[in-house]
C-alpha cells in the first residue's frame, strides 16, 4: 500500500500537470525554423503553382493557430505549434516541436551545447487557397450569392458543360430523381472585391427505392471542375 504522502506527492503532481492545445491567432517568431519550413513547403507543394524556397522564406505568411502547452519542470512550456504557411495562392499545414538543451559530444570530443530550439515535424495538405475557400463555403454564407438561371447561363459554355456532367447517382451510387437545382456563385471574401472563384449548386433530389428526398451540395471552381467530394 503505498504511503498517504506519496498518494499526496501524486496528487499534487496530477493536479499540476498541464497539457492542452489552446487556440492562438500570431505569426510565427522563430526565423530560424522559417528556412527548413520553406524548404519542406517547396517538396510538400503538389499544386500546379511552383514556389521555391526562397520565394517562399521572402513572401510566405507564417501564420500559428494552436499552441501545446504543457508543464516541464514545474514550469509551462509551449511544446508544439501548429501553422498555416501561405505563400501566393498556396497554403500548407505546418507543425514543429520545440527541442530542449542538451550537450552532445562531436566528432572532435569536445562537449557541445546545443541551445533550445524548433524543429520541424512535417509540413503537408498544400491546396490552392481558392480551393480551400470553395470547399469550406456554405450556402448561409454572406460570399456565397444565388444566382437565377440567366445570371448562370453568362458562365463560359464550357465552364457549364463540366457543371452539368456530372452524375449524381453515380457518384452516389445510388438511383436518383432530381427535383430542383439552386445555382450560386462563390465570392472571395478574403480580398472583398467580389473576385469569383466558383460555383455551388444545392440539388434536391429523390432516393427512388426509399422515397427520401435529400440536398447535396456540389462545389465547382470557375473551369466547372468539381472541388472536394459531395455533401448530403
């Protein structure tokens, strides 16, 4: 049975212990790490937009959003952060983790001490930032706009070609009537200049074999191209 003390020395250090992801809105401080965050930015990127590292240690946007926080020797310390790299029309998921002091012995046999510092721990899911704004908008949403069909039928001919051929029930799998289609163009709300980046459509359709009426939600940027998967 272990003594009232050391349940005491437990609890105490329980309720201590700190260790959460906490939401922060700063940019990134530490310069040193920006250099290998662009470097894995550049190897990461698979959009059709090329951006090396110099471009992007020179324009990249380091934008951190949640913070680690736990205790280390009595103290709390931030042990991850996670980012946003973006440069131009691109945005990367970051993530580094800070490094304690520690002494090393190099090749020579001298002791060395290396300072603290953040590494590194991936940067990956680069999009285009224009696809991001597509597939996270809603139809409640204010740069979301409804549109009739005359207002529809100004997109290029080959725009609503690609719109149109799409297959909900093959998609789906399933064996679908449609009832009605509600047409609305996509606004950056980012610039607040009414820049289009594409197209929503709200179809409601009919399961045949259950009766069930459902919407899907299908997201196109401005060539007609479906952006992300299908929502119902």
């Amino acid at each position: 049975m272990p003594s009232i003390t050391m349940l005491l020395i437990f609890i105490s250090m329980a309720f201590n212990a700190h260790a959460e992801w906490i939401d922060t809105n700063e940019t990134l401080q530490h310069r040193s790490i920006k250099p290998t965050l662009c470097s894995e930015f550049s190897v990461a990127n698979e959009t059709d937009v090329a951006i090396d590292s110099e471009t992007c240690i020179a324009e990249a946007n380091f934008h951190v959003f949640k913070k680690y926080l736990t205790t280390h020797e009595g103290k709390v310390v931030v042990t991850l952060l996670k980012l946003k790299i973006r440069v131009r029309n691109v945005e990367c998921d970051g993530k580094i983790k800070k490094t304690f002091g520690r002494y090393y012995v190099n090749h020579r046999g001298q002791v060395i001490y290396r300072k603290p510092r953040f590494e590194v721990t991936y940067v990956d899911n680069c999009d285009l930032v224009n696809h991001i704004i597509i597939q996270n908008s809603q139809i409640i949403h204010d740069h979301v706009v409804i549109i009739n069909q005359n207002q529809y039928l100004n997109a290029p001919y080959q725009t609503r070609r690609n719109i149109e051929s799409i297959d909900l029930s093959m998609s789906l799998d399933l064996e679908l009537d449609l009832i009605s289609t509600k047409k609305f163009i996509i606004t950056n709300f980012e610039t607040y200049e009414g820049e289009r980046l594409g197209y929503l459509l709200s179809y409601l359709v009919r399961d045949t074999d259950s009766e069930e009426e459902f919407e899907i939600i299908a997201r196109f940027n401005l060539l007609g191209r479906l952006i992300g998967l299908l929502e119902y």
